[in-house]
C-alpha cells in the first residue's frame, strides 16, 4: 500500500516554545568571561587603585584654600576602568579620554545656562555631547556623565571644566601613561594600521576589513589595527586546524629518485625523463643532501644564443659536446633548501610562496633523504583537506 504524502515529506522543524525563547533571550543578559587571567586582572585593580588615589591626592591638595566646590569628579572612576583595564581601547585613549571629559563638561555648561528645566537640560547636554565627541574622534563613555554631572550640581560649569575636570583628568592620564608603560600595556595605543601591515598576506586584505566595518555600521570597542591582527591570528589559527597535525612525512613522495653528483648529466636526465619528474636531489654516499638539479638548471645552461631547437641544445648539453659540463655536481644548485620530515606540512607554505622554492628535499633526524615534496603535492593536500572540511 503505498504510502501517504505526510508520510514521504519530511516534516517540517517545529518552533521553539515561547518558554524556550524565553529561556534563550534571558540568557543574553549573562555576559561572557572577560578572558583575561589573575595576572592581567591585579593589574587592573591595582593600577585603578593608584590612578584614582593619585589624582585624589594632588587635587585635593591643589584644591585647599583655593577652591570651594568639589575638588573631584566620580566619572573619574569609570574612566579609571577605561584607561587601566582597557588600555588597547579607542575610547581609552589619550584624546577621548581629555577631549570627551572636558567638551562634556563645557557643554552641560552651556546647556544649564540656557535651559532652566535641569531634566531637559541634562538630556539635551548628553545627546549633544555625544553628537559633538564622534566626528571630534573623542567619544569616551564617562563624557556623558561629565555633561550630566555639570548640569545638575548649578554650580559654575565654566569653572568646573577647568577644575575639576580638567585637572582631574590630566592627572589620570599622567598616572595611565606612566603604569601602562612599567607593566608591559602600550599607552597611547596604536589606532591605525602602518602601510606594510595592511599590505600584509592572508586570506583578506585591509579593504576586506574597512567593507565589514562599514557594513557592520556599529561602535567598536577595539581598534582598527587590534582588530585586523585579530582577524589574522584567528584566519592563522584556522589554516593551522584544516591541515590538523599534518606532518611532512604524511604528504612526501618516498622513496625519492636521487643522484650523486658524479652521475653523468645523460644519465640524470634519462632518470628525470623516465620517471617524468622535474628534480633530482643530488646525494653524497651517506644519503646526505648535498645539492639539487632541476629541468631549469639544464634549460639554463643550454646554449640559449645558437639557432638549433631546443631539443638540439639540451642534446648537446646532456651528451657532453663542446666544452659542456659532464657532470650533475657540475650544474646542481647548492646548498639546498631542506625540510624535517616531522615538520608540520604548513611550514612549507612560505617557502613555496615566498621562497621561491619547486622541490624541498625531506630529511630523517639523522639527515638521509627519505622523501622530497613539490608545490603540487602541498597544493593537493590543501585542497583535499579545504574539500574535506
């Protein structure tokens, strides 16, 4: 009996339950691991502690019999978090950090000034400062806080963005500077990519990089360049698992055709046309590799200038007329590029992309030739195994 059309379609997924979705969208407000170890994490408290005591400490000193009003701002302790736990970060820098805090602070000011509802001023001056810190390449989060915090103390906001602001602030940064350096964290950050680098080689190119940030259209707390090389150590790390533990050993071709240098050129290239190959290592009588010839070294050593066909010209090379060299030892290229045949097959990639390098003899750890590897070979097993994945 045949069978019922319910029967012979797949059924389609059913939806998650609205418990299910629920359970899912709760579960975005656990964040993820910071992904930093104790190390990093007591350098961070401990530079917080000793930037913001600092700072506490010199301003209220300067503020002594010279000032009334407060003598610090408590937007000073997030920007604390910024410059000593983020210091890689564009709104940690430098610039966002002094240009955020201080133009925040002159625009509460102006907003207090002219608006008398401090609900709509305070509103009105975080928007704007924010509308002014992003084409500025200021935006630093404690900005907004700054301009708030200007509004609704109605104190004078024209004095405030000098002190205590603006000494509170320059203070921070001295202290940031200073620690950063002793504990190994580049402060300023480097924010843009240097010509070489974004040049560099790799499966996408600066401009594949600028098209996602253009297209993901969000603020990034990352630089540019931190995120390039981000990018490039996970393509890196990537690579590295699609050829999984591949060995040399795994993809050479054994036992390789070799010649010791005395073997006449006539023999050497009979062996090399025979066996439809394009080298030869070249041994010594311990298996030791001591040279390598190729097909260019006897199209590069045949009398290119003459009329005769190029037949005619590897002939009277290989067969010895006119002065010709006799020998393999005589035209084999040395010393030679070699390789381990325990290395991981990708540490070839860069001696047959960059190196210029055709053949690379495989040697054991006592260095006799087991094997010899071609750029096809590599360009095989890369594809198998991108075909594999």
């Amino acid at each position: 009996m045949p069978s019922s059309p319910s029967e012979l379609s797949p059924s389609a997924p059913s939806r998650p339950s609205w418990a299910a979705r629920l359970t899912e969208w709760l579960r975005h407000f656990w964040p993820a691991p910071l992904g930093i170890d104790g190390k990093e994490r007591l350098r961070f408290v401990v530079g917080a502690v000793i930037g913001v005591l600092l700072t506490a400490w010199l301003s209220r000193w300067w503020a002594q019999g010279n000032v009334s009003g407060p003598w610090m701002v408590a937007s000073l302790g997030a920007s604390a978090v910024l410059v000593f736990g983020m210091p890689s970060s564009p709104l940690a820098q430098p610039w966002p950090v002094l240009g955020g805090s201080t133009l925040s602070a002159l625009v509460g000011a102006v907003c207090s000034a002219l608006i008398s509802d401090k609900a709509l001023a305070g509103a009105v001056a975080v928007g704007l400062a924010i509308a002014l810190m992003v084409p500025l390449r200021c935006l630093h989060p404690p900005g907004g806080a700054m301009a708030l915090y200007v509004v609704l103390t109605s104190g004078d906001g024209w004095h405030l963005a000098a002190f205590p602001v603006l000494f509170n602030v320059v203070l921070l940064l001295i202290a940031a500077v200073v620690y950063n350096g002793l504990t190994g964290r580049r402060y300023p950050h480097p924010q843009r990519v240097a010509p070489k680098a974004a040049a560099s080689q790799g499966a996408f190119t600066a401009s594949d990089v600028d098209a996602a940030l253009a297209h993901y259209n969000q603020v990034l707390d990352v630089s540019r360049a931190d995120l390039e090389g981000l990018l490039h150590l996970a393509g890196r790390a990537a690579f590295q698992r699609t050829l999984g533990e591949l060995r040399c050993a795994d993809i050479m071709s054994s036992p390789p055709y070799a010649v010791e240098a005395g073997v006449s050129l006539k023999e050497a290239w009979a062996l090399m046309r025979l066996q439809q190959i394009k080298a030869l290592p070249v041994v010594d009588a311990q298996r030791h590799v001591i040279g390598i010839v190729t097909v260019a070294d006897f199209m590069r050593l045949a009398n290119l200038d003459t009329h005769e066909g190029l037949g005619q010209r590897l002939r009277t090379l290989v067969m010895g007329r006119g002065g010709q060299p006799q020998t393999v030892g005589e035209i084999m290229s040395h010393p030679v590029q070699v390789a381990r045949a325990g290395q991981h097959a990708m540490d070839l990639v860069p001696l047959f992309s960059q190196g210029g390098h055709h053949h690379i003899p495989i040697v054991d750890d006592v260095d006799h030739l087991v094997g010899i590897i071609t750029q096809t070979d590599l360009v095989r097993t890369l594809a198998s195994a991108v075909q594999a994945r």
